[in-house]
C-alpha cells in the first residue's frame, strides 16, 4: 500500500528546462521522482488522439497513474436540456480520449446551482451521472475508468463533502475526488488538524467502505479564500494559506492508505508534489 503523487499540468520548470509537449512530462516525471499525473481538459478539449496515444505510452512505460480532467464548463446542475446534453457530450469525449490515454480516472466538476433551488440542482446532478454511469456501459469502459466527482471550494457550486459521497453512492465505480484545499476554502479555514483529515476520512469509509477510502483520488494545494470560497491556488512556500500537509502525510501512513494526491500548486505543482512525497516518506519511515 502506497500513496502516488504528482502534479495537475505542467510546472513552469518543465518548460524552463526546454521542453514544449506534454508527451515529455510521464519521463520527466519519473526522472524527479514521481509517480502520478494530471492532464487537464479543463479549459477544453484541445489534444488530437494520436497525441493521446502518445501520451498514454509514455505514461504506461515510465510507471505514471494517469488521470484526466474534464472541461471545468460542464453543469450536470442545470436543467437547461442543451446545456444537460452538451455536458454529456463534453464528458463523453473525455472518457474516450482518456481511454485512448490508457488513463484510468476521469475527474468531474458537478456543476453550479445557478438560479435552481440547490435541491433542484442536486436532482439534476443525480440524473446526469446516471446518465454518465450508462455511457460508460455503452462504450464498454464501465469498471475500467472511473468518473471522479470533485469536492467545490466555492458556495454557489455543487461539490461539498455530503454531496460528493451522495452522488459516489449511485455507484461502486465512482470514486470520489476529494480535494483538501476546496474543503478547507468552502469551510473558509476548516481543516487545521489531524483530526481534521480524520474525519473526511472516516465520512468517506463509512459512506462508501473501505476499499473506495484506500483509493481515493485527491487534490492538494494551499488555497487563498473569501466569505464566497476558494479564490486562489498557492504553493507551500505561500504558509499564510492552508491546509497544511503533514497531517494529512501522517494519516495516510498509519492508516495504510494507497490514495493518489495530485498537486495543484500554483506553477509549482511537480515540486510541490515532491515534497509531499518526501514529508509522506518520512512519516511511513518512522512507523517502521
């Protein structure tokens, strides 16, 4: 049992030191020392299936856990039929790029509240991964990548923690997304603790088991907030922000978990992922 980590994108270093394609990043990757990585649609789809390909072999030959995030624009909360629909369609050529990427994770945004009630938002939530659940099942890819619903840093969006694990319970493939920064935003400063983590955690095994617990996908990074929630993604030298890391590396360890972090520092992600290996390490080192 071991816990992967590496970064969302490409660190500014990556590009200082000459290089242009992502197709470099798995062998970069694994020349600093990490083991994950987080290729982004977010701001769109923009990669041709050759490139994918690319992508994916280098992954799979330099030992890189690969996953993909989907375009940040798609609303599973609303109920505009041609938003519904183009949000389906957004995840489904991210899904089957992702398999062309040999990637076994897709991570989601849920969506926003808009002008529905946040009730009426959450039952069109549950519709549209429904509806994504069966669109894995048509493209044969149902157990082999799973959809990732991601915690929120912000009030007006779906995502908070009750919400994540409702949704992860409409099916065993969907694992949940939790992102300690967006918790720690939403909460405006909610985790300051061992204890803290201790109890994200337990609400994810006692909702879902154990085994989805021991491989969650999560995302870390230090985030600036407001009354409205998350406003600003820092790196861990930026210590006026939190959440802190070395609890969370100490709870990971004692508990044996075999999670994959993903850094969302600011430019600073590879690095900053490699210290939270190196801090994780030194925790796993101690309780041997």
């Amino acid at each position: 049992m071991t816990v992967k980590f590496g970064p969302s994108g490409n660190s500014k270093s990556f590009y200082d030191e000459g290089f242009k394609s992502s197709v470099d990043m798995p062998k970069w990757l694994k020349q600093k020392g990490l083991d994950a990585y987080e290729y982004s649609f977010g701001r769109g789809i923009n990669i041709g299936v050759e490139t994918a390909q690319k992508i994916g072999r280098a992954a799979a030959e330099n030992g890189i856990a690969l996953s993909i995030h989907s375009p940040y624009y798609i609303n599973f909360g609303s109920k505009d039929p041609e938003i519904k629909e183009k949000s389906i369609n957004y995840l489904k050529q991210t899904i089957i790029l992702a398999d062309k990427m040999q990637a076994d994770r897709v991570v989601l945004h849920p969506g926003s509240v808009g002008k529905n009630s946040r009730d009426e938002a959450f039952g069109n939530l549950v519709m549209s991964i429904k509806q994504a659940i069966d669109l894995l099942k048509e493209l044969n890819l149902y157990g082999k990548i799973h959809i990732c619903p991601e915690t929120m840093g912000k009030k007006n969006q779906l995502g908070t923690l009750d919400e994540i694990l409702d949704i992860c319970q409409i099916d065993e493939t969907l694992i949940p997304t939790i992102d300690f920064g967006h918790i720690h935003a939403l909460g405006r400063g909610a985790i300051n603790s061992k204890e803290d983590y201790e109890y994200i955690f337990n609400r994810v095994e006692n909702a879902l088991g154990r085994f989805r617990l021991d491989n969650l996908h999560c995302h870390f990074s230090r985030v600036e907030f407001t009354e409205a929630g998350e406003k600003k993604h820092w790196t861990f030298t930026d210590t006026q922000y939190g959440p802190e890391f070395e609890p969370l590396a100490q709870v990971l360890a004692e508990r044996e978990m075999s999670v994959r972090i993903i850094c969302e520092s600011r430019e600073n992600m590879a690095e900053d992922a490699l210290k939270m290996k190196k801090i994780y390490n030194e925790y796993i080192t101690k309780l041997n």
